[in-house]
C-alpha cells in the first residue's frame, strides 16, 4: 500500500465520518457517498498489488481480480444505497419542508419525565406508577 | 438435496420479478403464497435430510469446487433457522393480506416481502462471508422499503434512522470483508478458519471485532442497538413482525457463525459482558415504555442479549441452547407483534393509555397474547422457559453466576414490563375510544387471527415437541463446533 | 397412568369452559365437579391397600433431564385429597356465589386450571416437575385474583402477588439448576440419596427457600397474600387457605430430609416461620375486615406450618401434616363462612358482622366452630394439632434454634387464640346500627337453594373440624403413611386428650392470655394504612421504573447523530486496539508511489475536504462526484479498466440522482442547533481515519497465503470461456453476487417509486380535504 | 431543463443510436475485454439521462418505454433463469455451459450461457436508471415545486 493510498483512505474515513454524524440528510448522503469511496480504495488497496488488468494475454503481472470484482458489486449496491437515501431525504423534505432528522418523541418524553422525576425528589409520574 | 439448498432463495426472487411483470393484486397474492409454500416444503425436505443423515447440505453455486465457489452450506442450525424463517414469513403474509392496507397500498409490497425472503434465506444459508454481505444487502434495502410502505412523516423519521445506522453497518461489513480477503485471500466460509488461525493476534482480533461490530449492529447489541426501538414500532405491522422476529436474529446467526466457525471461542468475554449488558439495558427500556410496540422492541434488545450472553458462555451446551432459544424467539416474537398488529387494527393506538379492557372484548385475543407474554417471560410449560432454562442451567455450568444472576433479574422485569401490557391493555374498563367496532375483534379479521393462531401454535409445538427439538438444536451444537467437518463438507462438494 | 389423566382433566375442564361453554358457565362448573369428585375417589382407591407408591415418569426433554415424574405417597394422597375435595366444596359453593356474576365463565375455567395444576404439583416427586406446575398456580393465581379486573385493587394485588411469588420462582429455578448441574438429578428420592453439602448446597437449599416463602408468604414476602383478599370470596377461600399457599409447604416438606441438616437450612425456616407467625397474628388483631383478618391468620399459620415442616424432626413433620389438615378445613369452612356473611349482609367489617346471627344462625355457629379449632380449644381437631406442634417442638434438640422455634410457637399460639377470639366476639356482640343492614336486605333476597349451596360447605367445615376432634386418634393413623412418607421416623399418633403434661399447661396459659387479649380487642380499631409490606413493594416497584427511566434516558437519546457518533467510535475502537497488540510495525510497508498516483490522490482529498467543509447542497454533490472521478483513475492506474468504467458511471448516475432530489431543497444547508459538540464530531471522524488505515496496512501485511484468484486464472477461459477475468468472476464464478446485486439495485429503484408515490397519494389526499374545505 | 433544438436533435438523431450500439457492444465484448452487463447497461441508462435533460422521454428507436418496471421484472427473469435452468439438467445453479456453433460466414462462434446472464443485468441496470429518472426525475418533479405537503 502507498502512503497516498492510506493517506486518500484515512481522509475518505475521516471526512465521511464526520459527515454522516450531521443532521442534514443531504450531507449523511454525501458522508455515505464519500466512505463508500473510502472502502472501496481500501479493499483495492489492500487486497491486491497494482498490476496489469486482469485479462488473460496481457502481458506482465496482472492484479488480483477478485477485489475488483467485490469492490464492483460493492460501487453498485453503494449506488443503490445512496439513491434510496437521497430519495428519503427529498421525500421529508416534501413532508416538513427541511431534510434534518428530527429526534424521536417517544424517546424525548422518557427523557424529560426522566428529567422531572429526579427533580422532583424521587417523586413518580403519575403514569409511571404501576395500575 | 443439495440441488434443493438453493431454491429458498430462488424461488422467492423469480416470483419478485414475475410480480414485477404481473400488476394483479390477486395475482401477486397468490404468487406470494405459492412461492413461499413452495420454499417452505423444499426447505422442510433439506431439513428432514439433515436431521436424519447429520450431513451438511451444500450447493456450489456454478458447480465450481467449494474451495474457491460460492457455496451455499445448508447444516443443522441453517436449515432449521430457514424453515422457521420460512414458516413466520408465511404466515406474516397471510396477516398482512388479511391487514389489506400494505399490500392495496402499494404495488411493490408484494415483490418486495419477497426479496426480503430471500434474503433472508441467503443469509441463513450463504457459504462465504462476501456474499453474506450481499445478503444482508438484499434484506436490508427490502427492509428499508418496507419500513418507509407507507411514506408518511413517522415511517420517514424513523426509517432514516434505521437506514442510515445499517448503512454504516454495511459499510463495516463491506469493510471487515475487504479485509480479512485482504489478510487472508479468501472469503469462502470453509477456507477462511485454518487461514485466520494463522494470523497474527492483533489483525486477528481487530478483524473480529470489526465483525462483531457489524453484526453487533444488526442484532442490536448494547451499545448498539439505539436504531432498533426508535424505527420498529412506526412501520406497517406486518412489516415489524419478520422485522422483530427475523432481522435481529440474522444478526445473532452470523454472530453464531463468527463465535464458531471464524473466529472460535476468542473473545468470548467481550461478547458475554456484550450479552449481559444488552439483556439488562434491553428490559429496563422496555420497562420505561408507555407503548405495546415500543415494550415490545426494547425486548427484542433483551432477548437477544440472552442469545449472544449463551453465545459468550460456548461450549456446545451453551450454544445448543442458543440455537433452541433462537429458534423458540422468532415465533413468539413474531406472534406478539402481530397481537400487538390487531389491537392497533381495532382501536387505532398501541398506546397504553388508550387501549384498556380488551380480555373483554375478545378473550380469544387475550389468550393469543398471554401465550408468548408467558412464553417470553420464560413461564413453564411454554418454550421460552425451556430455553431460558437450558440457558441458565449452561451459564451455572460453566460458573458464570453474575450472568445467570442478571439473567434472573431481567427474566422478573420482563414479566413486569409483559404484566404491564396485560393490566393496561387487557384489564379494566373497556376504554370508550378502543375497538371501533364492537363486535368480535377477531371476527373482523378473520385471516389476520388465523396468522396469528397460527403461530402462536407453533410456539406450543415448539414447546410440546422440545425433546426432539432441543436433540437438534444439540446436534446442530456440535456440527458448529466441529470445524473441520464443516469444512470437508463444503471442499467435498459435489 | 390414571393420576396423569386426572390431572388432564381438569384441563380439559378448564379449556372447555373458557372455549366450548362461554354461555354456559353452570354446566362447565358441574363436569368440574365431577373430575373433582374423581380425582378424589381415584387418589382414594389407589392408596387404600396400595403396598407401594405408584411412580411414573413422562419423558419431556430427556436430553436435560426435564422429565416430568409423579409418584403417590401418602404424603401426596393427603394433599390431592385436601385439594380436590376442598375444590369441591368451593366450586359448589362458587356456583352460589357467582348466581349474577359475569365472570363465573372466567372463573370455572381458571379454577379448573388452578386445581389441576395443584394437583399436579402435591403429586410431583420431582423438584422440575413440581416447579412446573408451581408457575403455574403462580399465573393462574394471578388471573384469578384480577378477576374482577376493574377494580384497580384488584388489579394491583394481582401484580403484586406474580411479580412477588415469579420472583421466588426464578429463584427456585436457578436452585434447581444448581441441584441439577451438581447431581444429574432433580428427584426428591434420589437427592436425598446425594445427601448435598457444603457451599453449593446451602445456596441451592437458600434458593428453594426463597421459592417457598415468597410462596406461602413468609416473612418478608407475607404482605401480598393479604392484598390478595381482592379475589372474590372462593378463589380466597381456596388459594389462600388450602392450596396455593400450602406449595411452599408442601417444598419445605418434601426437600427439608434434604436439606435440613446443611447448617443455613433451619435458621432461615425458623427464623421466617417465627417472625411471620408474629407479625401475621399482630396484624389479624388488629384489621377490621373480617376477610382480612383471616388473611393474615392464614399468614400467621403458614409461618407455624414452615417451622413444623422446615425444621426437620420426625414429630414435628408429623404435627405438621396433621396441622396442615387441620388448618386446610378450618381456614376454608372460616373463608366460605365470611363469603356467606357477605353475601348477606353486604359488609365483612367486624364490628358489624354480630347481625348475622340473626339472619344465617347455622353458618355462624358453624364458623364459631371453626374459629375454636383455628384457637385450639379442645375437642376441636385445631387442639390435637396444636398440642402436638407444641410437645414435638419440647421433645427436638436443636439448641438455640429449638428454643426460638418453641418460644415463637408459643407466642403464636396466643395471638392465634387472640385473633379466634375477637372474631367470635364479633358474632355474639349485637352491633348498633342494624338498620343499614336491613335495608340491604331488601334488595338482596337468595333464594332458599342459593343459601342452603353456600351454607352447606361451611357446615361441612365445621361438622369435619369437630368430627376429627373426636376421632383425633383415628384420624392420627391416618396421618402415619403421609408423615411417613416424608421422614421414615416421622411415626406418631394424635390424642383428644393427650393426659396431663408441659404442652397441655402451656396450651393452658397460652389460651388464658389469648383469650383476655381477643376479648378486649377492640373491634372498631381502625389504623387503615397500607401495610408496611405492600409499601415497600411499591417503592421498589416504583424506583425500578424510575430508575430505568433514568438509564434510558441517557442510553436511548432519540438522536440520529449521537446513535451514529457511539457506533463509528465503536468501529475506529476495534481497529486501533487491534495496532496495540501488534504494534505499529506494518507503517514501514507503506511504499512511496509513483507521481501520477500521488497526483490523482491529492485530488480526491482536496475534493473530499471540499465536501465536508462547503455548505452547499450542489456542491458538495459536485465534489463527491470529483472524489468519484479522481478514484476511478486512480483503479485505471492500478489496473482495473472495469472498475474504472463502472465507477465513472456510477458516479455520473449519482450525481444525476441528487440533482433530483435536490431540486426541491434550498441550496444550503442550514445548521441545526446540535447536541453533538463540533469538537466530539472532529475527534470520532479522525480517530475513525487514523484507525482504518492502520487496521488494512496491518491486514495486507499479515498476507501468506495465495489469493484464491489463482483459480480464477487457471479456469477462466477453458472452463468459463472468458478472458477477463474480473467480468468471468462476475457472471460465472461468483455470478450469485451479482444476482443479488441486481436484486438491491431493483428493490431500490422499486424503493423510490414507493416513496414518490406516496408523495403523490398524500398530495391528492391533501388536495381534495383542502377542496372539500374550500366547497 | 436545457432548452435547444440543436441539442435535441443531436442527442435525438446520433446519441441514442450510438449510444445504444456502443452499450451493446460493451455488453458483448464483456467477457473478453472490459465491459459487461454493467458497464453496457449503464452506458445506455447514461444517454437516457442525457435524454431526460434534454426534456425528452427516454426512448429506444423513438419508441418510449412506458413501464420500466416491467423492464426490470424482465431483466431479473432472464438472470434468474439462466441461474435456475441448469438445476432442471442436473446442474448446479449458475452452471455455466458453452456451446461452439459454426455458423454460415462468421465461422465459429463460442455462446456461454452466462452471457444471457449478462444480458439480465444488462436489462436491470437499464430499468433502474429509466425508474429513478421516471419516479424521482418527473413524476418527482411534480411534486418537489410546491410547497410542503404536509400530509402524514
């Protein structure tokens, strides 16, 4: 492996890391977009030497096909991935009008009569008491 | 009968694509059913097979040698998990016909349910790590097709979470594939042990866990698991029912795999610490609910918590009653969701502030839900006690008491949580808002009951026929931890 | 076996009300009550003349040992014959009871439910076959006790009464597991044999312990039987006198020959025993309600029974079956005597119970009766009973153990005395205001046969409590094959008047004392608090749920990011603990490159930086397709012409795709306020860069082994009859992939039509509501 | 979209044709050279995006294709059979088989039956682009320009 090869794969990690923990659904698209990239130079990278196309007849030493032939299934499921993500993002946004990812409410409620419990003194919602 | 291995996969796909073609809803219904009846008695014949020769099943995909194909490898614990999966499928069909809504709803339902079938089976059955991730692609684009049927502003929420939290997983996976090719040149099932023995210790256990991780995430594992109770409860519920039962338990199956055939017994205490973890913190969140479906995917969490904690255990008692667990767990969940289905059918809610008073209203729905509550509770005569037993009885062997004490404790709390369900939902008052209709619940829907009973009875055969059941599950315990046979099978192909 | 098939009869029973005679609960009660009958007559003529007890085992899941095992001992006769003639007697009387009653359907069919698994349980002789059939009870119990499920009293006694005695059960159950995994055997016989000591014994012995007393409500688990008085009169009458509550007893019986010498054993039985004895008797001093007060005698007897059975010496394990017998008719004629007071009157609080006198003279001097014998006064059996509790506990020598046990005993008897006492003062006293109780009177007029039903039962009680009394040795006989069953020594025999002697003195002081104490009881103290008990649990119950509240709160944020944040440091974790194992030894394979791959490498990263920093929607497609395009020279320059097509294609497509989608979105991004410090974000995104990397040089430089595209070249063009290779491996080797790639790639393009179509369903659905509107 | 009548008349008249032959042509020369179904069915779904910016419908030989679902029903049959069909000879799923076949003027020509499996994803690939640019690129288009629906 070069060391442009691990550099281009940690900043491809890096950066799609970083965007998939947005809240815009259009920037976890690209987050996604990019990592893809970044594991498929990876598996290239790191499952075969460069080399000749692997066709029979060429001449010298030819690549290991077989991470070709994965990272190719892999570019086209990645495609099928990032299509039904942007066409989830599009769809809430014809439904609310931005493509952010709201929180769940059923988990905010816990949360804050959580929170109210415990300043209360220990004192239980009146729903959470056992009927 | 290796000729058969693939079908389960195959005929699923080619009635996909034929309702692709033909638009009829009658058609497609009828397509569906023959389709999975059909994988379902050659899954049953692949099943017989092994159970009565013990062989291992495998199909060379091409008819190349199983060195270096794609094989499909059909042993104890596969072919069982493929007919179960298989007879759950089914009978969520008919439900979900019964429902009406999804199918009316939209054209694709149909073609989709079935690739998730088959996907489902492929992954039950894949001989080779990449196309196990192909699999897994296959069931969780249709999952994430079914989660979002109907489109509205809840699916759409709560379907981003789930798909953007198993896109990382597969991009994990993917990655965890890459690699381990990378270190070892292979990524057939049957070449990869002797070559990943050979490792060095630290590739060895950064590749693992990276598998571990990337399962971990499909079968919700602590600290893992978030995406799972946030996107279940808002999907169809014939949708959340293969999804509750099936998905999570791919997950703990190739988790199975990993413990047993890639990587065996290393690490075993991250994955017990991981198990005992997920079952505590699964159960408290279910306890903490307010709504049947939500109660009901926290204790998804929970039990699978009690599968990977017997996976951690080892051993080939420990795992045989993993398998029983795994397979007792995907009707009884199953049929839960689907009680929990007809009672958000009829009054609109799965709140347990609106429903009330339903035993009732339809004591015959009442027992259709006590049965799994029971049986998930771990209540004898029903499975799940049997499995929670032989689960705990393993854990004392192998002196893991801190384990079994908190497995003790979250059994209690699951009975709390399945007690709290029963008290709101099916005590009291009947609430003036519940049952739209008044008459018979289940009378309206007939199919929808039948889907149900159905299932809830195979929970009670699974329970009455456990003798037999759990020697399999035994048998299939040591075909696991016999690698070797494992891999002289899949290499003697023919 | 005909045992086995009267256990399934009540089943059958059971399931046929429930299902077959939902109308018709009158008739499902009468086959009850002839499988009852049976089980009766059967469990009698097998045992009259039987030189050996009858044993069989039906195989379950042999491959663990869960096998269930029945055998008929005395021991065994005597309680089925105890649980299917006292069912008998409260069926009949429940049909009585419940003449207006919806849930009498209800009712028959978990009471068969209940009386078939009880039966089951007295007969097990096998620790997992009895534990089965004790969940049982323990769920059956539940349902009946919220029978009358819209009384929220009912409903929480109920929960409290599961959660209390499930928890016991999971107990049990790791105690059984403990036993098993340890001798291979769960049958009383055979563990006797074993004869268990040390560690492991004494904490499977405190195990079954917990599972007996959370049972039969010993102290600290004694507080849920009271609550469940909520149960209507029968199912009290018979869960909470006879049978349910006697499964702990019937353990403690038949696993203290286990156990009873494994040193923890006898102090935590008389201990428990003792204390609950107390504190029950205390408490039925003091309640008001009739029911309650004889629920907590129950409570109080139960601890006498769990030090006579628990402690372990012959004579007491014999005082203690005869008690048992004594207290099981008692306690029942007392339940079914107050449920017809109730039924008249309308009311159970003592100080107004006196009116009955007038209206059900013979139920009231029958429960008089019975309260003598729950005193025991002589001639009534209770006395027998008592006196031989009191001289086998003078004769034991067990140290300091003993003497607690006796002591408490003791002083139990007087609060037992006491208790008895008070009630009987409440029937002779006239109470003051009989004018309610008339006018409830009007509109509760029996019929002659509905009286005469629930009578019956309550005299039967009392003429039965009488009647052993004076066949005290007869009856004594009796009780020599079930005693023995359970300890061989256990031998011995009852007296009416057993002569002169310490227990009969003590007996006599121990009357006087109870005796003035009852009399002076007052009748109308009313202290209504909840019970300590019963508070305690719901401060448990309560914190537990807050408590998990809590933990979810902070584990289940609801947040997309953070879910993603925990599972990316999770994935960059594996990894770099894998370098620290190894070391980072692999960085010296990194190679230099050639320029143009150098080149085509600062490309794509300058481009992917432009992407994570630009806050435009389109540009940032714009650039990751750049990153595409970069990426597929750089497979070009590495000898993957295929690759490098596909990739520059898929990337065009991609971008087509979010300009789709883009269009109806603004331009830039907003930035929503996160919860998700900016600073976390950049330090998982760089630990997940640096980790990855390091993880794939270390994994290409662990490589020995061939690539099994070896193969591939070596068959490609005879046997595949191709010669690129990548493509042959595509449709051929591993042509499968590709199937299932296609399928993806089909699913998701069905996945977007699905959501536009949705779009556009919604949109009409919205249109047309806004139409109807506007006309 | 882009507005020219030159430009259509280019993509209308020389791209699609050509398009079409090259992506046949990759198709066919996949199993000896770069190229495949892949590639083939991309390049052909490439010109019908550049149709689809053009304003116009996706056609082949100006015949529009109306139900690229049934396109891709179809194409997922082809593979799936070429899959399944050695299991009724015998075979093992995927089994490939080639036969040699001499015919008149071109001479000896070699047909491996997982060309027809090719040809499958061929048929896949082109659907799906021709399903995204119908559902998300029109049918989407409608709706994206109004304002939130509001409904769900």
């Amino acid at each position: 492996m070069s060391i442009w090869a691990f550099t281009l794969i940690a900043v491809l990690f890096a950066v799609g890391s970083y965007l998939l923990m947005e809240r815009s659904l259009t920037r976890v698209a690209l987050g996604v977009g990019v990592i893809g990239n970044g594991v498929n130079v990876l598996i290239i990278a790191s499952g075969s030497d460069a080399g000749e196309a692997p066709i029979i007849g060429r001449e010298g030493v030819l690549a290991d096909p077989l991470p070709q032939a994965l990272v190719l299934t892999a570019i086209v499921i990645g495609f099928a991935l990032l299509t039904f993500l942007m066409t989830l993002a599009w769809r809430n946004w014809t439904i609310t009008g931005n493509d952010e990812v709201e929180d769940d409410v059923e988990d905010r409620m816990i949360t804050r009569r959580a929170e109210q419990t415990a300043k209360l003194g220990d004192e239980p919602h009146p729903e959470d008491v056992q009927t | 009968m290796s000729s058969l291995v693939a079908l389960p996969i195959l005929i699923p796909l080619v009635a996909a694509a034929l309702m692709l073609v033909v638009r009829n809803l009658f058609a497609q219904r009828a397509i569906s059913f023959v389709a999975l009846l059909s994988s379902l008695a050659t899954a049953t014949a692949v099943l017989v097979d092994v159970w009565n020769t013990g062989d291992i099943a495998v199909s060379r995909l091409g008819g190349w040698p199983g060195s270096f194909a794609i094989t499909l490898v059909s042993d104890g614990l596969s072919s069982v998990l493929v007919v179960v999966a298989l007879v759950v499928t089914t009978t969520v069909l008919l439900f979900a016909v019964g429902q009406q809504t999804p199918d009316e709803h939209s054209p694709y339902y149909h073609p989709v349910y079935m690739a998730l079938v088959a996907g489902i089976s492929q992954a039950f059955l894949a001989g080779d790590l990449f196309n196990l991730f192909v699999a897994f692609e296959v069931l969780l684009m249709a999952s994430y097709v079914l989660l979002t049927l109907e489109g509205n502003r809840a699916q759409i929420r709560s379907g981003t979470t789930y798909v953007v939290l198993n896109i990382i997983e597969s991009v994990v996976l993917v990655m965890a594939v890459g690699l381990i090719f990378a270190a070892t040149g292979t990524v057939s099932f049957a070449e990869l042990p002797e070559r990943i023995a050979a490792l060095p210790d630290g590739v060895r256990m950064g590749l693992h866990l990276l598998l571990l991780v990337a399962f971990g995430i499909k079968a919700a594992v602590f600290p893992l698991f978030s995406w799972l109770p946030d996107s279940y409860p808002t999907a169809p519920s014939s949708a959340s029912a293969v999804f509750a039962g099936l998905l999570t338990k791919v997950g703990v199956y190739c988790l199975i795999r990993v413990q047993t055939l890639l990587f065996p017994g290393e690490l075993s205490n991250v994955v017990m610490i991981v198990g005992v973890s997920t079952m505590a913190i699964g159960v408290l969140g279910a306890i903490s609910q307010h709504d049947m479906k939500r109660i009901l995917s926290f204790h998804i969490i929970s039990q699978i918590g009690y599968m990977v904690f017997g996976l951690g255990i080892g051993g080939a008692v420990a795992i045989a009653a993993t398998i029983f667990y795994l397979i007792h767990h995907i009707p009884v969940k199953t049929s839960l969701f689907l009680v929990e289905g007809i009672i958000e059918r009829n009054t609109g809610s799965s709140s347990l502030d609106d429903v009330s008073g339903l035993a009732r209203k339809s004591p015959l729905l009442a027992v259709l839900f006590l049965i799994p509550a029971m049986s998930l509770a771990g209540f004898p005569p029903l499975s799940g006690f049997l499995a929670k037993f032989a689960l705990v009885r393993g854990g004392l062997s192998a002196e893991q008491y801190i384990g079994v004490g908190v497995a003790i404790v979250v059994s209690l709390l699951t009975l709390v949580s399945m007690v709290k369900i029963w008290v709101g939902a099916f005590w009291g008052e009947v609430a003036p808002t519940s049952l739209i209709n008044s008459v018979g619940v289940l009378r309206q829907h007939r199919s929808m009951a039948t889907a149900t009973a159905i299932l809830v009875g195979f929970t009670l055969v699974i329970a009455v026929a456990a003798g037999p059941l759990y020697e399999f599950a035994s048998r299939a315990s040591d075909q696991l931890l016999n690698i070797e046979r494992y891999i002289s099978a899949v290499r003697s192909a023919s | 076996m005909v045992f086995f098939a009267a256990v399934v009869a009540h089943f059958a029973v059971a399931v046929l009300a429930l299902i077959g005679l939902r109308r018709r609960p009158v008739i499902a009660a009468c086959a009850g009550l002839v499988v009852l009958a049976g089980t009766a007559l059967v469990v009698v003529t097998q045992a009259i003349g039987a030189t050996s007890a009858p044993r069989k085992t039906i195989e379950w899941l042999p491959l663990l040992g869960f096998n269930f095992t029945f055998q008929v001992d005395g021991f065994a006769v005597v309680m089925a014959l105890l649980v299917s003639l006292l069912g008998f007697g409260v069926l009949a009387y429940s049909i009585a009871y419940f003449e207006h009653d919806a849930t009498f359907t209800r009712f028959v069919g978990l009471f068969m439910a209940f009386a078939g698994s009880m039966t089951g349980l007295v007969l097990a002789e096998d620790l997992f076959t009895m534990f089965i059939f004790w969940e049982l009870t323990s769920v059956w119990s539940f349902l009946l006790i919220g029978l009358h499920d819209k009384s929220e009293v009912a409903r929480r006694s109920a929960v409290r009464a599961l959660l209390t005695t499930g928890a016991g059960g999971l107990c049990m159950l790791v105690g059984i597991g403990l036993l098993q995994n340890q001798f291979g055997t769960t049958s009383f016989a055979q563990l006797r044999e074993a004869a268990p000591t040390g560690k492991m014994a004494s904490v499977a012995a405190s195990l079954l312990l917990l599972g007996a007393f959370t049972k039969s409500a010993q102290f600290p688990f004694h507080f849920w039987l009271p609550g469940a008085m909520a149960a209507p009169t029968p199912v009290s009458a018979y869960l909470h006198s006879a049978t349910m509550v006697k499964a702990g007893i019937v353990l403690l019986a038949r696993t203290a020959p286990i156990f009873g010498d494994t040193g923890v054993w006898r102090w935590w039985v008389v201990l428990a025993g003792v204390i609950t004895m107390l504190i029950g008797g205390w408490r039925a001093l003091r309640e008001t309600d009739a029911k309650l007060v004889l629920a907590h005698s129950t409570v109080s007897q139960l601890g006498l029974l769990t030090v006579l059975f628990g402690i372990g010496s012959p004579y007491a394990t014999y005082a203690g079956v005869a008690h048992l017998v004594a207290h099981a008719i008692f306690k029942a004629g007392l339940f079914l005597g107050v449920g017809v007071i109730d039924h008249e009157l309308g009311t159970r609080d003592v100080s107004k119970i006196g009116a009955a006198r007038r209206s059900v003279p013979v139920s009231v001097v029958a429960i008089g009766a019975c309260l003598l014998s729950m005193a025991g006064i002589i001639p009534l059996f209770g006395f027998a009973t008592k006196e031989k509790a009191l001289v086998a506990l003078l004769d034991a020598e067990f140290g300091l153990v003993g003497s607690i046990a006796l002591w408490g005993i003791v002083a139990g008897s007087v609060f037992s005395v006491a208790y008895s006492v008070r009630l009987l003062h409440a029937l002779v006293r006239t109470p003051n205001d009989s004018a309610s109780n008339d006018e409830h009177h009007a509109h509760h007029e029996a019929s002659a046969l509905v009286r005469t039903t629930l009578a019956a039962p309550v005299v039967v009680a009392a003429v039965v409590s009488l009647g052993f009394g004076f066949a005290a040795s007869t009856v004594g006989s009796w009780l020599v094959s079930p005693s023995s069953a359970l300890d061989v020594k256990a031998v011995s025999k009852l007296a009416l008047w057993p002569g002169i002697n310490d227990a009969l003195l003590i007996s006599l002081v121990v009357i006087a004392i109870g005796a003035v104490i009852g009399w002076k009881a007052p009748l109308e103290d009313n202290s209504a608090q909840q019970p300590q008990g019963e508070r305690v649990f719901d401060a448990v119950y309560d914190a537990t749920i807050a408590g998990a509240k809590r933990i979810t709160a902070v584990i289940q944020p609801g947040s997309l990011p953070i879910y993603v944040g925990v599972t990316l440091l999770l994935v960059s974790i594996a990894p770099l603990s894998a370098t620290f194992v190894d070391g980072f030894g692999s960085l010296s394979g990194l190679t230099s490159g050639t320029a143009l791959e150098a080149s085509v490498s600062i490309i794509a990263i300058v481009l992917a930086l432009g992407v994570a920093v630009l806050q435009s929607r389109f540009t940032g497609a714009m650039f990751l397709g750049g990153v595409g395009y970069a990426i597929a020279a750089l497979f070009a320059l590495r000898g993957a012409p295929d690759l490098a097509v596909t990739q520059l294609l898929v990337e065009t497509l991609t971008i087509v795709v979010f300009l789709l989608a883009l269009r109806a979105m603004t331009r830039i991004t907003t930035r929503p306020v996160a919860r998700f410090p900016q600073i976390t974000r950049m330090f998982i995104a760089a630990t997940v860069g640096i980790a990855i990397p390091l993880l794939a040089l270390a994994a290409r430089d662990a490589r020995t082994a061939p690539s099994a595209s070896q193969e591939y070249f070596a068959r490609s063009v005879d046997e595949a009859g191709g010669r690129n290779v990548v493509n042959v491996i595509l449709v051929d080797f591993r042509g499968f992939d590709t199937m299932g790639e296609i399928v993806v790639l089909a699913i998701a393009a069905l996945g977007v039509a699905n959501l536009v179509r949705a779009a556009e369903q919604h949109r009409r659905a919205a249109i047309s509501v806004k139409e109807v509107a506007g006309s | 979209m882009i507005k020219s009548k030159i430009l259509e008349e280019l993509i209308d008249r020389w791209l699609t044709k050509v398009g079409t032959l090259v992506a046949i042509f990759i198709t066919f020369r996949g199993h000896n050279a770069p190229g495949g179904g892949f590639a083939g069915g991309l390049i052909l779904g490439a010109v019908f995006v550049l149709q689809y910016l053009a304003g116009q419908q996706p056609t082949i030989r100006r015949k529009p294709i109306l139900n690229p679902e049934r396109l891709l029903g179809l194409g997922l049959l082809l593979a799936l059979v070429t899959t399944a069909t050695p299991l009724f000879v015998g075979g093992a799923p995927l089994e490939s088989y080639i036969w040699s076949i001499t015919l008149p003027q071109i001479g000896k020509v070699k047909i491996v039956s997982s060309t027809f499996f090719d040809f499958g994803v061929f048929f896949v690939v082109v659907a799906v682009v021709l399903m995204v640019l119908t559902f998300l690129g029109t049918r989407g288009g409608a709706i994206s320009h109004e304002p939130t629906d509001g409904a769900g």
